[in-house]
C-alpha cells in the first residue's frame, strides 16, 4: 500500500492510498517510508456479500494498480549510478564503432 506525500496533501486532511501489486522481479524493490514513482495498470478488484436465499448480493469494489515499474528516490541518489566524463566517452566510443559485437 503506497499513500501520496503528506505535504503534498490538502493540509487537515487524511493522505490518500492505493494498493499496490508487484509481481517478479519488483517484489522487494521498495521499503517502507521510500519516496516512489510507479507506473502501472488501474485494475478492479470484485467481491459480492450476501446474496443467499435468492437475496441481492452486495458488490464491493476496490481499487489496486498493478505495477510495471518502481522508481525509489533512494536508489535516484545512489552514488554508484553516476556517469563520469570519461564514462561518457567510452559510450561514445563504442556507439561510433562499426563492430560492437567484438567487445563481447
């Protein structure tokens, strides 16, 4: 469950959530208290109460979204990830040669 940044939200009011399913290989990509952008599909869950003895049944709807990717702000801050200048011209390099696949 994710719920949106608390200054971010109408101020006396409580910050709204949303049930999250994450699946493979995003499972375990987020802790609690990170900062997140998620990407995925709104999905309905359905779940009918009552309805016996020929009794209209009550249908509960929830809504979850079913993610397909998770940005943490912990992981964007991550020191490891940055580019160095000699970095970029070794991309450069390789992006301009004819046969990349000798490198493999």
């Amino acid at each position: 469950k994710i719920q949106e940044i608390q200054s971010q939200s109408i101020s006396g009011t409580i910050p709204r959530s949303v049930e999250i399913e994450l699946q493979g290989d995003l499972v375990g990509t987020a802790c609690p208290g990170d900062v997140l952008s998620v990407t995925g599909v709104v999905q309905v869950r359905g779940e009918s109460k009552g309805g016996e003895d020929g009794k209209r049944a009550a249908r509960l709807l929830q809504l979850y979204i079913e993610a397909v990717s998770v940005h943490s702000q912990r992981n964007l801050s991550n020191p490891t990830l940055a580019f160095t200048l000699k970095d970029y011209y070794a991309i450069q390099e390789i992006h301009a040669s004819e046969d990349v696949f000798r490198l493999l």
